[in-house]
C-alpha cells in the first residue's frame, strides 16, 4: 500500500544527559502499518510516551514526554492526504513559520534634554553586531591543530558518603584519550580547588547532583561527551537532600549557627504591637533554573609564557587564580581572556 511504512527512524533530543536517543520500539511497531490509520497513531504515542525517558529529578519531566509527543502528531499530520484530513487540524500539520522578531520601549517621561547623554535612549553599541551574528564568542573561536576536548562526569546523586568510578567502558569507546579525576591530581601533586571553598572534584563525598566527579579526554566534543556517559558510577550512603525551608527545619539544617540579628529603636516587637495593620502569612519561591543562551566552554593551550585560557566568564579573576592554583603555577604565567559572555546571571562566575 502506498500508505504503508516501510522503514521507520524515530529520534529525539534535549530529553535527558543522554544526548540524541532513538525511538526503537516506536519505529518497529510504525514498521508495515498504514499511517493513514488513527489507531496507528494513538499506538505509536502510547509507545513513543514509554520510551522518552527523561531524568527522574527533572522538574521538566512531564512536560519534555509531552513535547516529544506533540512533535511527532504534528509530523504524522502532515503525512496524511490533505483530503482526509480534518479541517480543524490542517494549522496543526503546516510548518511552523516565525517571523522576524521585534520590540520596543517607550521612553516617555523619562528622558530630559538638559541631563542629556544621561536619560538620552540610545542604542546599544553591540546590538547590531549581536543581532547579526557578528560578534564572536568563545565557541566561534577556531579549534587549533591537535585540540582535545574534555567533558565532565558528574554525580546523578545527592547525599553520598562514598562513590566510586569504573572507567572501563569509556576507555574502549572511540577516540578516548585520558581521564582525570580527585585521585589522580593527588597523585600528579596538583590542586583540586575552583575556589578556597569549592573543589574542582568531589574527591571523597558527593554533596549535590550534578556535581563534578571527573574529567574525560577525547579527540572529538561529541567523542568526549559519550565517553563521559559511560563511566560507571557507585553511589554509597546515599541520604535524602534537604531541598526546603521545612526539610531544613525538621533536619536543623541551618546555613548559620547564631542568626543575624538587627534592630533600631524599641525593636521589631514593640514596632510591631504599635502597627495600626498586621499581615502574617508565607512566600514561596520555587526553583529557578540558571539559562543563559551560551553553554560554559572554554578552550586553553600552552605558550612561551605559560597557560592561555579563553573562556566565557562572568570573572577572569576567578579562572585565573584556578587555573595557577591547580597547575601549581604563577598567576602571573596564566593569561586569562574573555570575549562577549553569552548571558551568565552569576552561572558564569566559579563555574565557568
């Protein structure tokens, strides 16, 4: 039949650390069925929901499984004869267009000639060249003759007393250089340290999820990325994470031993027993994620005069003083340059 499947490849990504994944039982099951049928569809979303399997800590979690859903109803949409179709659903089955994007502020009431250039709306010296693509970051910088590329292993787990890493596997996978972890730089006698109170790797106990636990080299990011994916890691003494102001409360986990206090006059009491109008509840803020448009990344080689890094920060300072403290040498043999920094919001200060 002419409206038959006969081979299938079903991918999706931006799900899960796990990269682009493939949609297996999905495509074996779409194999040989007719793609006009809506039974055919209502199956395959059910297989398709089953596969995608974003993290379990993800926030997101319900949402990413249901955009992978809606992305591929609107693809076998538009593989239905336009005759057959639902007039109700032929928007769902047409490409997506947008449009140039635009704004603009009005700035009435704020501008006063006689304080001018200040109070004066003026354009953004940067704005053309960002808008156009112009100005470079640090991932347009040409790789050099021989770069490798590192990717991190990091901690699915929170709360651990003890972890260990088995790098069997990502040794075999293609292009695999080296490792590198806490063990390793003791041995080397170099320094374990972002900052004096943040360690570049967790050497014995695992604090946060997402923790850094080691470094893999490869020739290629993509090579790097996967080899990473591959180290095994053993949780041991896992405990629950305090995540609230309640779960901190109940566990009397507090950030400070002795409160700061700080008071004038008679005291927030006796100013609170004289106010005419007495509010009592709670706010509550829940999790933010940090997103600024440009990954970290950073690039580094060595030179007459010692270690160039070139890396989008938020705080050269910072990455100059790591990199001379875990390398054991001057910060004044370490050159640090940071071109444009593609949104940061305080991401892009130890953690760059």
């Amino acid at each position: 039949s002419s409206h038959s499947v006969a081979q299938a490849r079903v991918f999706y990504g931006g799900v899960s650390g796990q990269g682009l994944c493939r949609a297996a039982a999905t495509e074996k099951y779409l194999i040989g069925k007719n793609f006009t049928d809506k039974g055919v569809l209502a199956q395959a979303l059910k297989i398709l929901a089953g596969e995608v399997g974003p993290s379990a800590g993800d926030r997101q979690r319900d949402y990413k499984r249901n955009l992978v859903q809606t992305l591929f109803y609107k693809f076998f949409l538009s593989l239905q004869p336009k005759s057959s179709l639902d007039p109700a659903l032929e928007s769902a089955a047409e490409d997506y267009v947008r449009p140039v994007s635009s704004g603009s502020v009005e700035m009435e009431g704020a501008e006063d000639p006689a304080e001018f250039p200040v109070s004066k709306p003026m354009q953004k010296r940067a704005a053309l060249a960002n808008c156009t693509g112009q100005t470079m970051f640090t991932g347009d910088l040409p790789a050099l003759q021989g770069t490798l590329a590192c990717a991190f292993v990091v901690s699915r787990e929170a709360c651990c007393e003890t972890f260990a890493l088995d790098y069997s596997a990502a040794v075999q996978s293609p292009g695999f250089v080296a490792s590198l972890d806490a063990a390793e730089l003791r041995e080397l006698g170099l320094g374990n340290a972002v900052s004096p109170t943040e360690a570049l790797f967790a050497a014995e106990k695992i604090s946060y999820a997402g923790q850094r636990l080691a470094l893999v080299v490869a020739d290629t990011q993509s090579h790097a990325e996967r080899a990473a994916r591959l180290v095994q890691v053993t949780y041991g003494g896992t405990s629950t994470p305090v995540l609230t102001i309640e779960d901190a409360i109940a566990r009397s986990s507090f950030y400070n031993a002795e409160p700061e206090t700080h008071s004038q006059g008679d005291g927030a009491g006796a100013s609170l027993d004289k106010s005419p109008v007495k509010v009592k509840g709670t706010a509550e803020v829940g999790h933010q994620h940090h997103f600024h448009m440009e990954v970290q990344t950073a690039r580094s080689f060595v030179t007459s005069d010692g270690v160039k890094v070139d890396v989008a920060t938020q705080s050269p300072g910072i990455v100059a003083d790591a990199v001379a403290a875990s390398l054991g040498v001057s910060k004044a043999s370490v050159e640090v340059k940071t071109m444009q920094a593609g949104g940061g919001y305080g991401g892009k200060t130890s953690k760059s």
